[in-house]
C-alpha cells in the first residue's frame, strides 16, 4: 500500500517536473483607450518561465469569449527585459505572451470549447497544447 502510494506520488511529481513550459501568472486586462471613439478591447498578459533550450514556436491561439472563438492572429512575445519582440523561444529565461483581442476580430461559433484561451505551440518536433482559465482580472487605462 505505501509503495502504491509513493509510486503514485513519484510519478505526479515527475510529470510535473517534466514540462518545460510554466506558467506563472496570468492576467486578463480590459484596456480602454485614451479616446471616447475607440473601442475597449481584452489583452491576456501571459508570464511563462522557460526551463529549456529547445525551440518553442506558437502555432495558434484560439479564446473563447461571448459564446464565439477567435482565431488570434497577431501576439506579442518577447523576453522579460528585452526591448525587442520575437517569433519563438529559443533560450531558457522568463517570456511575456501578450493577446490582444481587439473587437474586430473574426469571431466564429466554436463547439467543444475547453477553456477561455487554447494555445497551440510546437515544442523541439512535438506538438503540445496548453488550456488557460481563471484569470485574474485588470483594468488598464491609456492615456
């Protein structure tokens, strides 16, 4: 029984370990423009710390909201404290995945939605999905 248990534990615990993508925080802001015309859209604020050196590529990003999918196109990734943005993570270190989800986006009706954001990357040769809830909520204002 013990042995069970340890077994059990072990294995939990490795499989955890064995991820080379973590997420450390995430944030659902809802952004409102510093003029009364344009439009208030959501922009997901994703922290990861990376514990490999393979190539990490995104393939998509899909977020359920209203009732509809997007497909997001465009995103935002880049190093923490780097100046500038990139296509793929390369090095082991802390990222920032920005989604805007602007109101124009092209929305369809989606079926067997899993969570609020799907994110479809390609990690070395293999492919790996990785399904994001319970947000924490934030308000942005841009002046």
């Amino acid at each position: 029984m013990k042995a069970t248990l340890f077994l059990t534990l072990y294995l939990l615990l490795f499989s955890g370990c064995n991820s080379s993508l973590k997420l450390t925080s995430k944030i659902k802001q809802t952004v409102y423009p510093g003029l009364q015309s344009e439009k208030t859209y959501t922009n997901y604020v994703l922290n990861y710390s990376v514990h490999t050196d393979k190539t990490i590529k995104i393939d998509s990003i899909v977020v359920f909201k209203k009732g509809k999918c997007y497909k997001v196109n465009s995103y935002l990734l880049k190093k923490e404290l780097s100046a500038s943005y990139s296509e793929k993570i390369t090095k082991k270190g802390n990222y920032i995945l920005e989604i805007p989800l602007k109101e124009d986006s092209i929305g369809a009706e989606c079926k067997n939605q899993q969570a609020e954001i799907s994110l479809y990357y390609i990690e070395g040769s293999v492919a790996k999905t990785m399904y994001l809830d319970n947000f924490v909520a934030e308000r942005k204002t841009k002046r």
